[in-house]
C-alpha cells in the first residue's frame, strides 16, 4: 500500500488503544495495591501469583501469536473475543471476590482472564498497525497515532481512581471505574469495527499459506534476539518504578492526595514529545531517536534517588523531564520491529513477532512486581503504614537507582546493536527503491 492512510482511518484503528491503556493502569498498578491495603491479602503473595501469571503468559503469548496467523481471516472475531475476556475480568477484579471464593483464588481467576483478552486484543492491533502500510514512516505515523491515545488512557485512568476516592470508598470507586472502562471500550471497539470492515493488509488473510507455523522458538533464536533483549530491559526498566508508584508516592514522599496528579503530569508529558519522536526518528532513524530517549530517561530520573519526604515539586519536575522520554519507548519499538520483519521477509509470521514484543513487557511487569513485593516483604515494609528509615531506603534505592542502571544497560546494548546492524529503515528504502 503506498497511498497515504488518512487521518479518520488511522483514528478509527488508533482509538481502540485508548481503553486498553486504560485498562492496564488498574490492573497492574491499582489493583495490587487495593487487594493489599483494602481487602488484606499479603504483599508478596500478590507478587507471587503475578508472577505465576506471567509464566503463564510465557505459554500463551505465542500461541495467541500462532492461532492469530492460522486464522489470520477471522482477525475481527479474535479482537472480539479479547475485548469481551478483558470485560469480564476486569469487572471481576474489581468486584470480587464472591460466592465465597477465597481471595487469592477469586485474584488469580480474573487477572488471567484479564490479561488473556488484554494481550489477545494487544497483539492483534498491534500486529495490524505494523503492516497496515509498506512505508518505515508511516508505520511510525501509525504507531504514534495509537500509542498516543494509549497515553490518553493512561491519563484517564491515571487521574480517575484518585478523584473517585476522594468522594467514594476505594471499593465503590473502582467499581465506578470499571463502568467508565467499559464504556469507552464499547464506543472505542464500534469505532475499530467501521476500520476492519474497510481496511485489511492482503497478507493477513492468507490463512493456507503452508510457510504460517509455530515459530516462537525460531523467533526467540533468530537474529531479532538482541533487539527483543533490549525491549526488555528498557521495560523492566519502566516496570520497576512503575509496581511501586503508588508505594512510593504515599508512604516515602508522603503525598497520596498528589499521585493522581504525578501521573498525568509523567502521560501528559509523553503525550506532547510524542510526535518529536517521530520527528527525530525521521531524521536520524529510529534506533538513534531511541537510544537518544533512554539517555534523557536516565538522566532525568535518577534525581528521584535524592528527594526527601514531602518533596513534591522536585518530584513534579522529575515527572515531566522523565515522561519526556516515554513516546519514544511506546511508538518506536514496535514500527522498528516492522520493518525488520518485513526486512526479513517473514510477515506471514508477523503476528507472532507481534506476540512476543507484547509478551516482553508483561514478563518484565511480572519480574518487576515478584523481585520489588518479594524484597519489600523482606524489609518488613507495610503499605499505608508508617515505615522505618532503613525499609525506606530499600523503597527508593528500588523505586530510583536500580531502574537507571538497567535503562543505561539498555541503551549501551542498542547502541552495540545499532553499530553493528545499521539503520533497518533504510535497507528497505533502498529495496523499494528498485
């Protein structure tokens, strides 16, 4: 496809990002923390079965990836069915638990199920976004329209729990929460669907092509290791500060009325250097656009390793300079892994590249939450009480220092990959060009 996608097509498939963004925030960041301070259950028991789930996600990932390809003509249908499993486990988070069902059980249950429609509906967008279009810049363009309005989401989901618990029950409050999800998801999935009913890549609809197979393990092996391996790290990361933001916002700044707050200001900031990215991207590539994000990333929030209880406005500061990066890690990675797929010529695997880029950041999410719950058990901390010094210096040495060393890390291995591969992007402008 070589015209330009217009503007109405690529909001119709970008919008779907928005609730599954907003769906993610609450999973992941709230509901640990309202199970652990609101319904009682331990800390590192929480940490414990996200791990256990993100194994699980280790299985299906790929093979969400490979049925996804096998049935690559029934791709509305697929979405369909991630949405309604999203739905419903959402709910059950935040209404459960019931029937008498214990509450780790009742925890485990819906997260899956969950979390199952979330990378089902993940993977599959994500997958068409990259191969929508033939062009390295307009699946930049695609990437950025969707990643931006799931920082909208994040945004909404973000700023949402804070302002209804400060009139309602934490309970009640997520159950209103819920209902706002669903809402967008309905009119955002209506949306999605004019999309599909007009626009398709011929590739995803050749489902007897013989070459479709499982090929996770070929994937894990094959040349695109070291940049899944960098993707990796660059989540884990995000994922560390981002399981313990509300911890360490509430009991080490002392600032719980302020998170909501702190969080726009971080998506916010994302959102508005989100076309930046794309700018420098188109400049100078994407790999060095990359690598030039997760220098400011570093360089900016190490400075939460120094801030002291109540300082909120350093903290603001540090929100605003550290998002600054954020559109870079969310609209680069996937179009770079589009252009190496088709550099590649292995698109009739795509979604399963697509499957394992979206596995990457629930594994790194799972390791995050099982390592930071599990030491913060260790050192006796109690989420909503109050902790001694050494406990919270565990908490920032984790929440500040930890992550800028494994983001450096991640930056040193894709300057190496770049230095060693070159710009993917214009090997294939020099293909098409002949």
């Amino acid at each position: 496809m070589n015209d330009k996608p217009s503007n109405s097509s690529v909001l119709q498939y970008s919008i779907l990002a928005l609730p599954l963004a907003f769906a993610g925030l609450p999973l992941y960041i709230h509901s640990p923390d309202f199970y652990a301070r609101d319904l009682g259950m331990s800390i590192g028991l929480i940490g414990a079965i996200l791990l256990a789930i993100r194994l699980l996600d280790a299985f299906q990932d790929p093979l969400i990836g490979y049925l996804s390809d096998r049935h690559a003509d029934k791709r509305y249908v697929i979405v369909l069915m991630g949405v309604v499993m999203l739905l419903i486990g959402m709910g059950a988070v935040f209404y459960g638990p019931h029937f008498a069902v214990p509450q780790a059980l009742w925890f485990t249950v819906s997260m899956i199920l969950a979390t199952t429609g979330f990378s089902i509906v993940t993977i599959n967008i994500n997958m068409i976004g990259g191969f929508w279009h033939d062009d390295p810049q307009q699946r930049t363009r695609i990437s950025a329209w969707r990643e931006a309005f799931g920082l909208v989401g994040l945004l909404i989901a973000s700023a949402l729990p804070a302002i209804l618990q400060n009139f309602r029950p934490a309970e009640e409050a997520f159950r209103i929460l819920f209902w706002v999800f669903g809402g967008i998801m309905v009119a955002a999935f209506i949306m999605f669907t004019r999309f599909m009913s007009r626009i398709s890549a011929g590739h995803m609809m050749n489902k007897n092509d013989p070459q479709r197979g499982f090929s996770f393990f070929s994937i894990l092996t094959g040349p695109d290791r070291h940049f899944f391996a960098v993707c990796f790290f660059t989540h884990l990361a995000a994922a560390m500060p981002g399981v313990m933001v509300l911890f360490f916002i509430r009991d080490y700044l002392q600032a719980e009325s302020l998170s909501g707050l702190f969080l726009c200001l971080y998506f916010i900031s994302g959102a508005l250097l989100m076309t930046v990215w794309v700018r420098l991207a188109k400049r100078i590539g994407k790999e060095q656009a990359w690598f030039c994000s997760m220098i400011l990333a570093v360089c900016t929030f190490v400075w939460a390793f120094f801030l002291q209880p109540g300082d909120v406005v350093a903290y603001g500061v540090i929100c605003v300079l550290s998002g600054m990066a954020l559109g870079a890690d969310l609209a680069l990675p996937p179009s770079i892994l589009a252009d190496r797929v088709t550099n590649q010529k292995a698109q009739t695997h795509a979604t399963q590249y697509y499957a394992f880029i979206a596995f990457i950041p629930k594994t790194a999410i799972a390791i995050a939450s099982g390592i930071s719950f599990l030491l913060l058990e260790y050192l006796g901390f109690v989420a909503g009480a109050e902790n001694s010094s050494r406990v919270l210096a565990g908490v920032i040495t984790l929440y500040a220092l930890v992550p800028c060393f494994i983001k450096l890390g991640a930056a040193i291995y894709l300057r190496t990959l770049y230095k060693t591969e070159g710009d993917i992007d214009d090997d294939i402008k020099e293909r098409s060009a002949y």
